[in-house]
C-alpha cells in the first residue's frame, strides 16, 4: 500500500521564499525550546519546588511533544504558513481562525516587550552608564532590519543564537558532571546525588506547591510551536518538520530535565530564589570566575532570540490574517525580498511601545506580562490539538486525506493533553498574582469579538465556512 502524500494541491502558494535549509529549521526547533523561562524563571520555580521541579518540566515535556505531534500531522497533511490560525479556521470555523491568528499576535508582541527590555537590562551589567531605553532601541533596529532583509538572514541570526544557548547547556551539564564524578572545584565537596532528596525530601513543600509551578513551566516552553510558522518557508517541509519535531523529546530530556538534575546535585536547592538565575548560582558556586558574566551573555541571546522570533512570526500571522479578511489588506503585501514588511513593522512598533511603557511601571509588570503570554500560548496549544482532533475525525470518516506523519495514538494523545492544558488553566485561576491574566484575555476576548461584528457587518462572506474540501475523497 503506497504511504500518503501531502496535500500539495491545497497548500496555496502564498509568495514566500521557502529559504529556511533543513539546519536552521532544526536550531529553530531547539531554540524554541530554550528561553529565559528556563534560564532565569526556574530559579523561582526551584525555591517553590525544590528538586520535584525536575518531574514538573518532565511532565510538562510530555505534553508538549503531545501538542507537536498534533501540529506535526497537520502541517504534513497542508504546509501553510498561517499553521494554527489556518487549522483552526478550517475546523472549527471562520472565527477561530481570526481568534487564534490575532491571540498569537498578541502574545509575540508582548513577549517582545518583556524581552527587549530584559535584553536592555542585561546590557547594563556590562555598560552601567548606558541608558536602558538607547539599547533596547538599538537591538529593536537591528532585529527589525534583520528580519526586513530576508528570511535566510532571520534564519542564519536564530541559528547562532539557538547555538549559544545549546552550547551553555550542554557547558553546564558537562561540567556539573565532572564536579559529580571527580569531586573537583568549590562544589565538590557538597556536591551529591542525594542534594535531590536529602533536604525535607523530593517534594520538600508538598506536591500542590510543587503543581503550582506548571503555570511558570508551560511558560518556559512556549515558542516551541513556532518550528509550525516556518512550514510555509522550510525549503522540505515534508523532511525537515518530522525531523524537528521528532527530535523534541530528547532536547526537552536534556536541556530541561538533565540540566536542572545535574544543577540541583550540585547545589542544594535551599540556596536557590527567585531574583537569581539557577545556572549563575550553580557557576559561582563551582568557583567559575566569568560564570556570572557567561550566563548573562547567554540570557542576554536568550532575550534577543525570543525577540527576533516574534518579529518573525508576527509579520507572518498578520498576513494571514489580511489573507481572510480579518485584518487590513495591505499586510497581505510582501516586499522586493518576500518579507512582510508592513505586517513586522506594525508589530514592532507595538513592541516599541512596550519598551517605554515597561521603562515607567514597576518589575512587576514583568510577571504580567509572561501570565499574559502562557494564557495565549495555552489558547493557541489548546485550537492545534482540537483541530488535530477534528481532523482525525474527518480522515476516519473518508472526507479528507491522511497525513504522511500521524500522531501516535491518533486522538488520544491530544485528548490528554486538552485536559492537562485545562487543568493549568484552573492553576493559574487559583494564583492570585497569575490570575490577572485570565482578566486581561477575557478583555481581549470581548475586543476580538467587537471586531469580528464590526468585520461581519462590512464583509459577510468571512463568517461563511467552507466546507468543500470535507467531501469524500475515496
């Protein structure tokens, strides 16, 4: 029996250069999967959790590449580039697609916000007298032309960014290791495998101290779905997205559990809090010299990386957007170098915004906006995996054609990780500093719907389903 195809014949040509090479695609996976959720939030994790974190981000890990493999059978079954936002359009109807698609952008953008600013922050370690708004105005200039000249570019710069922080990790593990094994440095004398249970045991603060992390570790991931915006610009979508995905499980297993088991032998975790990044912690108390200063070059291309990415995948949600009729039509232009000009620059204006505003408010402010962003990650992890769901239903019923690369357990997978993404969501309604969140997305909720009226009234057609391509294809 010959393997399915891609539905190339309904994969529209949308205008982009597919000039994103299999390594990039890669690093891009792995870099989503890498951020300053892990580098600096663990550290408040670990102080609430002790060494049971550990089994949060495994746990957490598990339902990402749940959520992956959802999206990983869609985007084999029709590459686009509007991926979660096009799927949900698709299945769940005209609406969601809209819902989806400007979530997405908001969530980027405001991440951008908290990421330039931290980016700033980080530069001041360095250079004290520099004011914060002149870098995180040089580094929003230069992201923004990167990202102007060309996908390759933006491609090539996520890359070595991605490198960086793959290379601190891998660092870090190796010589927490040694330290482990050898007994070598300032650590070595207290440095055992027994630090995980020794102190108050694994779960020191009780399991639901240690279940009200999962709201900041869902956070740590969150990007990691963005190896589905590149689908409409990977050069072999039908290779190198199976090959991404795929390799998830391992990169969460390494750079998240294996690296927070081997700081956490090293250092007790009674020594850690919350204003302390884990990784600069467990450096100075090997006895590191320039540890301080090597992790705050890795956070500073942690920041800037997240930054670049969401002016990539903005510009592109924007233009999907345009495409269906649900934002204005210019965004739907690219320029001379097949980039959405118009749709980055809106966005980065609005990140530019964030930077003064971020400027006045206190650090607080920080924490609303990552509460804001997890509460739009899990919106959009929650439209993949019902349209996953949806769409298994249509391939059992002969209505559409099957995907070269099928979740393991069909629907099954996706319906456990529904009721896991549900199950934050009452986490962060319980936390009263996280709950903010759940106020400003049910503002956003009643925004988007006043648009969707205000779209209806003046185009009719864009609430109109198309269900044409649900008919029997054998």
């Amino acid at each position: 029996m010959a393997s399915p195809q891609v539905d190339t014949e309904s994969v529209p040509e949308e205008g982009y250069e597919r000039g994103l090479n299999s390594r990039q695609v890669q690093m891009i996976a792995i870099g989503g999967a890498i951020g300053v959720g892990l580098f600096l939030g663990a550290g408040a994790n670990i102080a609430k959790a002790g060494p049971s974190l550990i089994v949060m981000y495994a746990l957490a890990g598990v339902i990402i590449f749940f959520i992956m493999r959802a999206l990983g059978e869609l985007l084999l079954y029709r590459p686009v580039s509007g991926s979660f936002a096009e799927y949900s359009r698709e299945f769940l109807g005209p609406f969601f697609g809209y819902f989806t698609g400007w979530t997405y952008w908001l969530m980027w953008v405001v991440t951008g916000m908290a990421e330039l600013t931290a980016a700033a922050i980080y530069i001041n370690y360095w250079f004290p007298a520099i004011p914060q708004w002149t870098s995180a105005l040089v580094f929003l200039v230069i992201l923004f032309g990167a990202n102007l000249i060309s996908v390759k570019l933006f491609g090539e710069i996520e890359f070595w960014f991605s490198m960086v922080k793959v290379t601190a990790i891998i660092g870090m593990i190796v010589i927490g290791l040694g330290v482990l094994t050898l007994g070598f440095s300032q650590a070595g004398d207290t440095a055992a495998v027994s630090n995980l249970w020794a102190f108050d045991g694994f779960f020191p603060k009780g399991i639901g101290s240690s279940l009200m992390t999962l709201q900041g570790v869902m956070f740590a991931y969150l990007a990691v779905e963005l190896v589905g915006v590149t689908a409409g610009e990977s050069e072999n979508p039908e290779k190198t997205l199976p090959k991404a995905i795929n390799t998830l499980p391992w990169r969460i297993a390494l750079f998240y559990v294996g690296a927070l088991t081997v700081i956490l032998c090293v250092v007790k975790w009674t020594e850690f809090s919350a204003d302390a990044s884990p990784f600069v912690k467990a450096f100075a108390v090997i006895g590191i010299p320039a540890g301080a200063g090597i992790v705050n070059f890795v956070v500073l291309t942690a920041a800037l990386s997240s930054c670049n990415s969401g002016m990539y995948s903005t510009g592109r949600m924007l233009r999907n957007l345009a495409d269906n009729g649900e934002a204005p039509g210019a965004f739907k232009r690219l320029s001379s170098r097949k980039t959405p000009a118009l749709g980055i620059a809106t966005s980065v204006f609005f990140m530019g915004i964030g930077v003064v505003l971020n400027y006045v408010v206190p650090e607080k402010a920080f924490g609303y906006v990552t509460s804001i962003a997890t509460a739009a990650g899990i919106w959009t992890w929650l439209m993949i995996l019902i349209s996953h769901v949806l769409y298994r239903r249509q391939v059992v019923a002969g209505r559409l054609p099957a995907s070269s690369f099928p979740a393991p357990g069909g629907s099954v997978c996706s319906y456990i990780a529904i009721a896991f993404l549900l199950f934050v969501t009452c986490l962060i309604a319980i936390d009263a500093d996280a709950r903010i969140c759940l106020y400003v997305m049910a503002g956003w909720a009643v925004a988007l719907g006043i648009g969707w009226m205000v779209l209806k009234n003046r185009n009719p057609q864009i609430t109109r389903r198309d269900d044409s391509r649900f008919e029997k294809v054998g």
